[in-house]
C-alpha cells in the first residue's frame, strides 16, 4: 500500500471513532421519552393510571385474601409502584373497621404517598383523593 491510502484508511478511522464517541456522549445526554406506541400508559394522567392500576391490582389479588371486608390496603401487600398513590380496599358505604388505621395504606399515613385510590370489595373503584 502506498501512503496516500494508508493516511485515508487513518482518516476514515479517526472520523469512525470520533462519530462513535459523538454518539455515546449523545446517548447518556439526552434524555429518553417512552414510545407511547410502546407503552400506552405513558401519556395517561397519573390520577386515570392509579386508578387502573389499583382496580386490576385488586381484581389479579383478591382471591388471594382471607377476607377484604376489613378493609386491608393493598399497597401494603402487593407491589404498587404507581406515582405518589397508594391503592386501599373500603367497604361501601363505609363501615368504621375502613377507618382503623391498621387497614389503611402505611404509606399514607407515614406521608411517603400523597394520594390513594379505594376500590371496593367488589375492586369497583370507589374514590381517588
């Protein structure tokens, strides 16, 4: 090889290099949006994907409890990653045993979450507050 091929073969893999690390420093800059075509909840209010949540949590779980008419915050027993909610089961109309802090989300009470969703022992949504 003569030297006039040997500097261009250098230069082409001085700019593939140079374009590989343009390319990383991108990648860890940038931030990334989720695809909505990807994950439909993305573009959901945070309020309407609590809800669904805790609906879908309650009606995959229920079965499994000894019994929901005490009220027992689902939160507290199944994983419920969903923003600053936690998810409670309530007996409608209330009944006072709902009001006992041991069924409600500890969570909540702590102040770690800011907001629930109650369903009933139906897991028909209730209210979100």
């Amino acid at each position: 090889m003569d030297n006039v091929v040997k500097k261009e073969l250098m230069y082409v893999g001085l700019l593939t290099v140079g374009a590989l690390i343009i390319v990383l420093i991108l990648s860890m800059v940038l931030p990334l949006r989720p695809n909505p075509l990807v994950n439909p909840d993305a573009n959901k209010p945070a309020e309407q994907l609590a809800q669904e949540s805790c609906v879908t949590l309650c009606t995959a779980n229920v079965a499994s409890l000894k019994t929901v008419e005490n009220g027992p915050c689902l939160s507290d027993l199944f994983k419920f990653d969903v923003n600053d909610y936690v998810c409670d089961i309530v007996n409608e109309p209330r009944i006072a045993v709902d009001d006992l802090n041991v069924n409600q989300c500890q969570e909540f009470l702590n102040g770690d979450k800011n907001y629930f969703v109650e369903v009933n022992t139906k897991c028909e949504l209730v209210k979100t507050q």
